[in-house]
C-alpha cells in the first residue's frame, strides 16, 4: 500500500483495536503503552518515508482509495507542505506518548486516553493529506471528537466537563457550517475534490466535472465565508477563541501541548489549502475581489487576536491559561500571514506553523512537569520549584525565550521572516507583531521569576523523571537546532512547501493524471 | 406556484438556522443548548439534500439498475443527484457522536453540580476550584 493512503490508516487501525486488546491484556499499564508507543512509531516512520518521497519528488503524491480517481472517489493528495507538517505532527505525538505515561501514572483508565489520542492522531494526518474537502470535513469532525473528550479525561472535575461542553457545542457549530459551505460549493462547482474544483476556479478542463454548474462567484462568497468562520473556530482567532484559554488548560498537560501545538493549526492549514490552492494565483475580476475581501478580514482579525491574547497573558494567575492565551496571540500571526496572499508569507507561515509547534508542545510539556510535582496549575503553588527540577526548568527557559522570539531559538527566525512580510504589507501589521511579542515576554519572564526565584509556599517534593524531562530536552534541543540551522530549513524545507502549495497548475495536473485512467465501465 | 413553495421552503430553512443558533448562543439551559445543536445540524442537513434535489416529474429514486449507456442517460435524466445524499448520510452519523458526546457531558455537569443552569454553573465553579486548593 502506497505510504499517503497508509500513514492515516494507522493510528485508525491502533485506535479500534485497542479497546479489545486491553481487554485481553488485562488493563496491564505497561502493555497498553507498548502498544500505543508501537503505533505512534510506526506512524511516525511513515511520515518520515512520506517526507522523503515527497521532497524527493517535483509532484505531490496521490493515492486512490479503492484505485477511483477524482472526483468520482476520494483521493489523497499530498504536496510538500502536508509532509512538513505531517512530519512534525507525528514526531509530536511520538514524544508526547513517552510523555504522558508518567503524567498519568495516577489516573485510571488509559486505555481510553489512548484510544482516543490515536484517533485524534488519524483526524490530524487525515486533514494534512486529503485531496477532498469533504474527506476534509470528515477528518476535522474525527481530530474534533477526540480533541473534545480529551479535554473532558478529567471527568470528575467540574471545570474540565463544563469548557469540553463549551468546546463541543462551538467546534460542532463550527463544523457544521463548514458542512453548509460543502453544500453550497457543491452546488455551485458539482464537485468537491481539491484539484478538481481549482481547476473549475482557474478555468481549466477536467474529466467528468469539466464545467460548474451554477453561479461560481456566489457560490464562492457564501462557501468561502463559512468555511473560514468555521476554520477559525477551530484556530482559535478571535472573536471565535472563547473556547480555547478553557479548554486547552483543563486538559491533561501532555494534551494541551497536543491541543495548543498541533491541533490549532488544522484551521490555519484548511485555511492554506482553501486560499492558496484552490482560489491561488490569477482569478477573474469577481472573485480575486472575493478573495481580497476575505483577506482583508483575515489580516485584521489576525492583527486582533494577537493584541488580544498578549493582553490578556498579561493578568493571568494559572500557567496554563497564560500559555494558551500565547496560543491565540500565535494563531493571530498567523492567520496575518495566511491573509496576505503571497508566497513568502505562506512560506513565513508554513515555518511559524512548524516553530510554534515544537516551542508550544515543550512549554505545555515543561510546566506540565512541575503541576504534575505541585499538583496544582496556580502559578504561584510553582514557585521556587524551578531550582529542584534543573531540565525541566532548563526547557522552560528553552521555550518560553524561543515564543517571545530571541535568537537564537527557531521562532527568532519566523518572526523574523513575518516581521519582512508584515512589513512589506502594512507597517502596522509589523507594528502588531513587536508589540504582542514583547508584552508576551514580560508574561513569560513573570512565569519564570516565579517558578525559578519565587519563594516556595509548601515544601514539594520534587524528582525529575527521566521520561518526562527527557522528552523536554529532546524538544528543547530540537528548538536549539533548527534555530542554528534556520536559513537551511527554510531554503530547503519551508520554501519549497510554500513553492509547491501555491502551484495549484501542477497540483490540478498531478490529479488529472490519475483522472484520464478512469474508465467507468461504459 | 412551484417556485414559490421553493422559496418558502429555503426561506423556513434559513430561519430555522439562523433561530438554532440563537438557540445555542442564548438558552441557558444545557439541554436546550444540546436540542437547538441538533436542530441546527439538522436543518444543515436538510438543506444540503434540498440543494441536490430537482424539481422532474415522474421523479426516479436515484439507483443505477446496471451499468450500460442506455440505463444511465434514463438516469441522468429523471433522478435526484444522489451525492449530496450519500454526504449528509455521513453527516448524519458523525452528528450522532458528537450529539452523544454531549450528551454525556450534560449528565456529568448535572451529577457534578446538580443543575443544568450555565449561570448557576458558572457561579458554582470558582468555588469548586476554591474549595480544592484549600
């Protein structure tokens, strides 16, 4: 089986399986996390082969499930950008795994944290590497179920029941008028496949769809509009990030990193897929304004929500609930980016996207370290734990410097690739981008006095353990390293993602391939 | 006539969108949040088949009896578009998890603080959380 069709497929087949397993097994700890370790690695080398193939080759790779071509079935259809990202999300998910045993050593029930955590790992890479958007719909809907029950692990616990209710009814009003924009984009195009409907945009023929059946510019505006208000629902922008500074911090720490580092950007890579590909390059006059439009709404929306979440950083007492309003100020960046439409600024996208993942996932990770010694979230039950927990410290450092954008860590370097791009735009947006980031920093450094130099309230009794702390070093290494060698990752890695994202001629052409083997047994 | 009981009818859906959400938005009752989700999602639906349906007669239920020219031109000519069918029929199911899911989580909200009141809830919850610290 090709290796696109195959690296979702995995952690799908590890999740059903894994309810019954467990049962065979007993419920034995140390079994079900072999078994989720063993799935979370074997998806992890997949997405390592899909990276290779798709840097190795000039065209996005495509699989055929059940051997129909678009758009009579569903294909998957993976370009550089998905790889990229499909590659960190997996590797992510590996080292979160390792993570979170020792994080839940206390809690019951981890055959079901696990199912549920491979499932939201098959929505992720299913949303990375479709070719369809309602394959699309599909794989947010199943990255949205997990996601909410995760956040609801702690069921016991009032407050986490009552913000995955809040998560659950706004994601499904969210998804459900992305199912609204489906309808009507049907309507009007006739077709829902990715290739096939930029290539109705663009003008250009396909095979059995070769022509829209209605108004293409209405269908356009009223798809469009609903579908990035559900997007941005799912990104947390504002004035749709209500959910997130509560569901985010109620959840297990190994899940919020998840949730702050990789889910979120779902929304922004829909968002990619939708403005880039399918409406990318020249349009006519009616829709390049349809487009504008949205773009304008994007920058601002953008530029709002990064104030918004570095203000309220600022006043916020539970460390978590600070790091996930930083998560908000970051989706503001980038949906910026998103909105301005050029090719740097998706490749200054793509690379924040990849930064934010990794600098986000290890803040979560270290605080999580320290509420899971001091058993509380309040910043101030934290402090003066730092001086006995050197690695973990050392991440938080790692991270929370990395976030606020000093070199030489990663996101120095994607600021600074935002900051030329903002720039170049509107010197406001640019403006917007120095001032969040350095209100984020007194945040940051008010997290980091108290945790490092605070005056300890109650004597905690504090250990690292190797498994936790060393997956914060892995990623805090990791921070370093790609800060050291960012011109080389961006030339070699994010440019030509954003290069080929934008090329929607080779994308169209790469599917139309597949499409003129079609025969319909006539 | 029939054009009018067309619009009528995508009028109505509209409205009852637009009054779900504000259903959503605005009852303060957990379970009158959770039934007005369902009537949104729903009437999203409904409306995704509408948009596939054609106004013929004699209307054809939309199967392919075999696979020849003849059978298929008869096709095209007197049934629905059955993919919008086939997608909210995925819907469908992917709303029932997630209907359920909610579901669970009203009933816990009730075990946990015995009513169903988002603003009782929402007072009831800074002082769970004060009474765990201490």
């Amino acid at each position: 089986m090709n290796v696109v069709g195959l690296t979702p497929i995995i952690p799908i087949l590890f999740a059903f399986a894994l309810p019954l397993t467990s049962i065979l097994v007993k419920g034995d700890r140390r079994i079900v996390q072999a078994y989720a370790l063993t799935g979370t690695g074997l998806t992890l080398l997949s997405a390592v082969k899909l990276f290779q193939l798709a840097y190795s080759s000039k065209e996005p790779l495509i699989y055929t499930f059940g051997g129909w071509t678009a758009p009579v079935g569903i294909i998957y259809e993976a370009d550089k950008m998905s790889a990229l990202i499909a590659l960190v999300t997996a590797t992510l998910m590996f080292l979160i795994a390792i993570y979170s045993y020792r994080y839940l050593e206390g809690e019951a029930g981890l055959e079901w944290y696990y199912t549920l955590y491979l499932g939201l790992e098959a929505g992720l890479l299913g949303v990375l590497l479709t070719g369809d958007a309602f394959n699309l719909f599909v794989m947010i809907e199943v990255t949205s179920i997990a996601a909410y029950a995760l956040v609801m692990y702690y069921r016991d616990r009032g407050d986490s029941v009552v913000a995955g209710l809040k998560y659950a009814l706004i994601g499904a009003v969210g998804t459900t008028m992305y199912f609204i924009a489906l309808g009507v984009l049907y309507y009007g195009f006739g077709t829902l496949n990715f290739a096939n409907l930029s290539a109705l945009v663009h003008g250009m023929s396909f095979p059995v769809v070769g022509k829209p059946y209605g108004d293409v510019v209405i269908a356009s505006g009223v798809a469009l509009a609903l579908a990035t208000w559900a997007f941005l629902i799912k990104a947390a922008v504002f004035p749709n990030h209500f959910w997130l500074p509560e569901a985010h911090p109620a959840a297990p720490s190994p899940i919020s990193a998840i949730l702050s580092g990789v889910v979120v950007n779902v929304g922004v890579y829909a968002l990619v897929r939708f403005l880039y590909t399918v409406y990318g390059g020249a349009l006519t006059s009616s829709l390049s304004s349809v487009v504008h439009a949205l773009s304008v709404v994007l920058m601002l929306l953008g530029a709002v929500s990064a104030l918004f979440g570095a203000l309220m950083m600022l006043v916020q007492k539970d460390v978590k609930r600070l790091i996930a309003y930083s998560t908000i100020m970051h989706m503001g960046y980038l949906v910026m980016a998103v909105g301005i439409g050029t090719q740097l600024a998706l490749s200054a996208a793509i690379f924040h996207m990849v930064n934010h993942a990794i600098a986000k996932a290890l803040l979560f990770l270290s605080a999580g370290v320290f509420i899971h010694a001091a058993g509380s979230r309040n910043l101030e039950d934290l402090a003066g734990l730092g001086r006995k927990m050197p690695v973990a410290t050392f991440s938080l450092a790692v991270a929370s410097l990395s976030l606020v954008g000093v070199p030489p860590f990663n996101v120095f370097f994607s600021k600074l690739l935002l900051f030329d791009v903002f720039l170049d735009e509107n010197p406001v947006l640019a403006l917007v981008l120095v001032v969040s980031s350095v209100t984020a920093l007194v945040a940051y450094v008010r997290v980091f006095y108290e945790v490092w130099l605070g005056k300890p309230r109650k004597e905690v009794e504090g250990r690292e353990c190797w498994s936790m702390s060393g997956v914060c070093l892995v990623l805090a290494l990791a921070c370093v390293v790609v800060g050291l060698v960012a011109p080389y990752v961006v030339s070699h890695y994010v440019d030509p993602a954003a290069a080929q994202a934008v090329d929607y001629k080779v994308y169209i052409q790469k599917a139309l391939e597949y499409a003129a083997k079609t025969k319909l047994g006539l | 006539m029939i054009s009018l009981l067309w619009s009528i009818t995508i009028v109505s859906l509209l409205a009852t969108l637009i009054i779900s959400v504000y259903g959503i938005v605005a009852k303060p009752n957990l379970v009158k949040k959770l039934i007005a989700l369902t009537i949104f999602g729903d009437t999203a639906n409904v409306l995704v088949v509408l948009l596939g349906y054609r106004v013929i007669y004699p209307v054809k239920p939309p199967i392919l009896p075999e696979l020849s020219k003849r059978a298929l031109g008869e096709f095209v000519k007197t049934a629905v578009d059955p993919l919008p069918q086939a997608l909210v029929i995925t819907a469908v199911v992917i709303g029932m998890a997630v209907n359920i899911l909610i579901a669970f989580a009203v009933i816990q909200i009730y075990r946990i603080y015995g009513t169903l009141d988002v603003r009782e809830v929402g007072k009831t919850l800074p002082e769970l959380l004060r009474r765990e610290e201490a």
